[in-house]
C-alpha cells in the first residue's frame, strides 16, 4: 500500500498510528480469548471501530448495528448543494465491511441495557456484548429554536445529515430567481463540522457569483469566532466582495425564532426575509446515547480520552460526533482517528492488557472555491483525562498563501476524502 | 507518487525531521510531524515500514 500522500490509501492509517503501533508487539494478544463487541452506528467512526477490531483480533465476534442499509458521507456535500458533485459520490455501503468478517445487523438500535449488556433492536431482536461502542453520531435540538421542528425541514432545509435535505437546499437554489437572499443560521459551539456552515457560504457564494450574481448571503450566528475564521474572511473579500456577509453573536446574528411559512428568520435586533433559508439547528448526541445513560447534562457523551469510555455506564464506548473529546473538532477524520484508537483499546482491554495512550490526529479541509482549499489540522494526546493539542502542532493554513497552495490544497481534499471513504468503508 | 507503507522507515524519519524543521515544502505536513517528538516518529516510521498491502 501507498504513499503517506494525499489521494493514496495511506495516510489516514496513520492518524491513530500510535495506539496501534503500541498494541501490536504485546504478546498477549496471542493468547486472547474472544470477546463480543457490539457497535452502534455505521459513520465515520463506528465502521472504522467495527472493521480495525476484527483487523486486530480476528477471533473477536463484532457486529455493526445500522440503521440505514447505504450511508451517505456528509464530508463534501456543500458541494453537491452547489452541482459541483453528485450524491452518488457520497454514498457508500457495507458489502466489504462484511467481507471482513464483522457481522452487519440492519436495525435501528432502541434500547440498551448496560447491567444485562444487551441491546434491544426495533425488529425485535437482542444482542448481547462484553462491550459496546456507541457511534451514533448527532440529533437536532427540536426544542432549541422556536419555529423550527421535524415539520418545517422541507420549507427551510438544514442539509445537515447528508441525503434528500441536500438535494432540496440544491433545488431551492437552483429554482431561486437573480437577486434573491440567502441565509444560513449558523448553531453555537459545540456542534458537528465546525468549519461547516462557512465552506458552505462559501461555495454558494461561489454559485452565485457565477450563475445569480446580483444575490446576497448573510450568515446569522449564535457566535463571535469560527474555525478558521481569517481565512475565511480573506477568501470572501477577495474573491466575492459584497457578496457575503457574516453576523456576530454580538452584532446581534443569533436566530432566536423563525417562520418557515413567512420565510422569515428573527434576531434580536431583525427580521430577515430569505428566499432560500438553509437553518443548522443546534445539536446533541443522537438519542440512543441518552436511552444508554451516556450522555450528560450538555446532550453530549463524556469519555477517558484513552480509552473512549463513558463514565456513567460499564463497558460502554463513545465515539465521534457524540463523544466530548475535548479539544478535537467532531469531524468525520477525527471519528475515524478516534475509532482506530477506542478499537486498539477494546481489544487490548478484552485480553486483560493495558490500553497506550494513543496520539490522535486531524485534518479538516474546507473549499471556499473550487480550486481554492484550507486547512485546519491538530494533533492531540491524553492530558489530565482530557484531549488536549500537543503544543506547537497544527494551526491552519498561511494568511498568505500563493494561489498555487490554496489550489494544491483543494486537489488534496479530494484525495482527502477518497482516501477517508475508502478507509471507513473499502 | 512515492510509497511510503512499507517502505524504508530510515526515510520516512528524515521527511518528517525535515517537516518539522520547514526545510521539506509542505502544505500541512510541517503541522503534522511538529505534533510527534523524534522517537515516536522513529516507532512510527518502523511500524508502517512493516505494513503490506
Ligand atoms: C455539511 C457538512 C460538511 C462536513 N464536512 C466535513 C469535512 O470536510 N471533513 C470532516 O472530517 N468532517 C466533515 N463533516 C462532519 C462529519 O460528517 C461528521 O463529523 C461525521 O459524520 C461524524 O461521524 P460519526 O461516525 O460520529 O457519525 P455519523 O457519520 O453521523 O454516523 C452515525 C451513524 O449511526 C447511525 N445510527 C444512529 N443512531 C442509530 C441507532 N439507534 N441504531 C442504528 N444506527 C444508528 C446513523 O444512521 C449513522 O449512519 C461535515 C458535516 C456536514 C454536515
Ligand atoms: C493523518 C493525517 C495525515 C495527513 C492528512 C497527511 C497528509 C500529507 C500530505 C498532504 C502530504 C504532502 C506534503 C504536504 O503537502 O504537506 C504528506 C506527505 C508525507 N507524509 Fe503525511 N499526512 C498525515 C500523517 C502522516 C504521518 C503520521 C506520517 C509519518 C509518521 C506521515 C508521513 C508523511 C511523509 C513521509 C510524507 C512525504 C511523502 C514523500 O513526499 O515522500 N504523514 N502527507
């Protein structure tokens, strides 16, 4: 296999490389009994956890629990928003994870119970594990923003689950007539893709400029600061001035109501009329983690930054989007780092051995054009129980890149994300 | 395009060392290997030197 080089399978094996470098020379391994591992949810990070623990112990009994028979990648659908790329592109399913030996179970897990350590499936049917991992990634907050339920996703579409809600916020851009306004509502910390909603006005600013160039759009924000922020901000004005406007927490940009009939999205100080109003709700872990007793007060899941373990339940991981793992970003690169880690961990936990410390790292690209690309990247390691950055590591991009940096780093993306897929899924 | 899985570990020491230091162009790379001290980088590089396809 390949070079540690963007669209070559390597380099992400890398991203945990020390909990695993750290796992393989122990000899008890070889003399491991198996156990049952039982993993909720097929994104990012379960699928990895799934298919890296049958990798490491063969004789361990791992079932993968999903709901969905295909999955569709959020990573790169503001793309598909804007007809850069089809959402055939982002869908994947689990023929070779089963290949591999980990026993697939299409059924949405609906109950656990961490003493009996079983899980209860809406078929009706039960598994039991000597450990479980939880990767069931996020749910919105329905209750978090007035005017906004189940009922009104099709008016004012999140398109933050990858699939037909990102069709929709395409057609409705496309159907939008020259001149209209578009506007994004952007949640406070913490919630998935923290880059996301800016890649995303960015890549509509891209469509507009070039097809409706007389339209406008506003990001309304329950924050002062965003992930890469600077770049960001210097993209915009160089590339669409007047085009993209950002309101601040303090400026007054946190939605606090909207009417999906009216179209209509309120804050403190306004009311904005959208033709097109694409609202990312405010977000928690996926309810399974509730039912499971691994959540917190926060709606998110606690975890040993070793280990991923909860501790508010036995024997119960948490990973990716749901987990609070401190300083990393809930990414689909980090879910699959973390999972490669929690897998070295269970499997040497199963065998009565001590876990290593793991070093984990990220990399988030985000496209403001399509030839232009930036980056935040981190590396992080267990301090005090929680992930901290390894100091002096990571950052983002230079302010000052040549054209030719921020174009190679968009052809990197690309081989970023086709190497992430096949990773997760074959 | 160079393989770096399972190719010699000695190398991958010294892209990384050069990473680190800047004199190796990266995009983010330099980000990266500053995120591993000498001798991770060192068991690092000898556990993918030993991985095959
Ligand atoms: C617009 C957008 C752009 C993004 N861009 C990037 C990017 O460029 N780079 C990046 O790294 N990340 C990106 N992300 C973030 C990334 O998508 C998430 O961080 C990632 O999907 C998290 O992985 P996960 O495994 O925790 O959850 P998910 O990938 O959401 O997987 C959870 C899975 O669990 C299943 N599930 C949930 N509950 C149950 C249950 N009870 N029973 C059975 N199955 C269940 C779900 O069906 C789902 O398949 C982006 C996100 C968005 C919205
Ligand atoms: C997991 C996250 C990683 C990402 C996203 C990543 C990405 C990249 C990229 C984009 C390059 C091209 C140089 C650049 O533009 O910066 C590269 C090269 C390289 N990477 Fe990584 N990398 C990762 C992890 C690692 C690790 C952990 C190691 C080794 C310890 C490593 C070793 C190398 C080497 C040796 C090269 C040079 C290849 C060559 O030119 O011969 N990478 N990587």
């Amino acid at each position: 296999m390949t070079a540690l080089r963007p669209g070559r399978r390597a380099f992400l094996k890398t991203a945990a490389v020390g909990a695993a470098a750290a796992l393989l020379p122990r000899p008890a391994l070889a003399q491991a009994t198996s156990g049952r591992v039982v993993v909720i949810g097929g994104g990012f990070a379960g699928t990895t956890a799934a298919r890296t623990l049958k990798r490491l112990d063969p004789r361990l009994a791992v079932t993968l629990v999903e709901a969905n028979a295909q999955f569709t990648a959020c990573p790169f659908s503001n793309e598909v928003i804007v007809g850069l790329r089809d959402l055939g592109d982002q869908q994947f399913g689990y023929d070779k994870v089963a290949r591999d030996g980990v026993e697939l179970r299409l059924a949405s897990a609906t109950g656990i119970d961490p003493q009996g350590r079983s899980v209860t499936l809406a078929d009706g049917g039960r598994l039991s594990y000597d450990r479980l991992i939880l990767a069931p990634g996020v749910d919105f907050r329905w209750d978090g923003l007035p005017g906004y339920t189940e009922a009104t996703i099709e008016r004012m579409p999140h398109a933050w689950k990858a699939g037909e809600q990102t069709l929709l916020l395409r057609r409705q851009l496309a159907a939008m007539s020259d001149g209209g306004l578009v506007v994004i509502s952007a949640p406070a910390n913490p919630y998935r893709c923290p880059p996301g909603p800016y890649e995303r006005a960015s890549l509509i600013a891209h469509y507009l400029k070039t097809t409706k160039p007389k339209s406008k759009i506003i990001i309304l924000d329950a924050k002062d600061a965003f992930s890469k922020q600077r770049l960001f901000q210097n993209a915009w004005a160089a590339l669409y001035p007047g085009l993209v406007e950002w309101v601040s927490l303090s400026s007054g940009g946190k939605v606090t109501s909207v009417d999906p009939g009216m179209m209509t999205l309120t804050t403190d100080f306004a009311t904005h009329k959208a033709a097109v109003a694409n609202v990312i709700p405010p977000q928690k872990a996926a309810r399974i983690a509730d039912l499971a007793g691994v959540s917190d007060r926060t709606g998110w899941c606690p975890i040993d930054p070793v280990t991923f373990a909860s501790p508010l339940q036995p024997n119960i991981h948490v990973l990716g989007d749901a987990a609070i793992a401190g300083a990393m970003p809930k990414s689909a690169f980090a879910a699959n780092a973390q999972a490669k880690a929690c897998a070295a961990a269970v499997a040497t936990l199963l065998v009565g051995g001590r876990p290593a410390e793991p070093r984990l790292i990220n990399t988030c690209y985000s496209l403001v054009a399509p030839d232009y690309g930036i980056t935040i990247a981190g590396v992080y390691h267990p301090v005090n129980g929680q992930l901290v950055d390894v100091e002096g590591a990571g950052g983002v991009s230079p302010l000052d890149a040549p054209a030719s940096i921020r174009a190679q780093e968009a052809s990197f993306a690309n081989g970023w994300f086709n190497t992430l897929t096949a990773e997760t899924f074959g | 395009m160079p393989r770096v899985l399972g190719q010699d570990p000695a190398g991958i020491v010294i892209a990384m060392r050069e990473f680190r230091s800047g004199q190796r162009p990266a995009t983010v790379m330099d980000r990266i290997a500053k995120g591993f001290t000498e001798d991770e980088t060192q068991a690092i590089a000898a556990w993918l030197g030993a991985q095959k396809d």
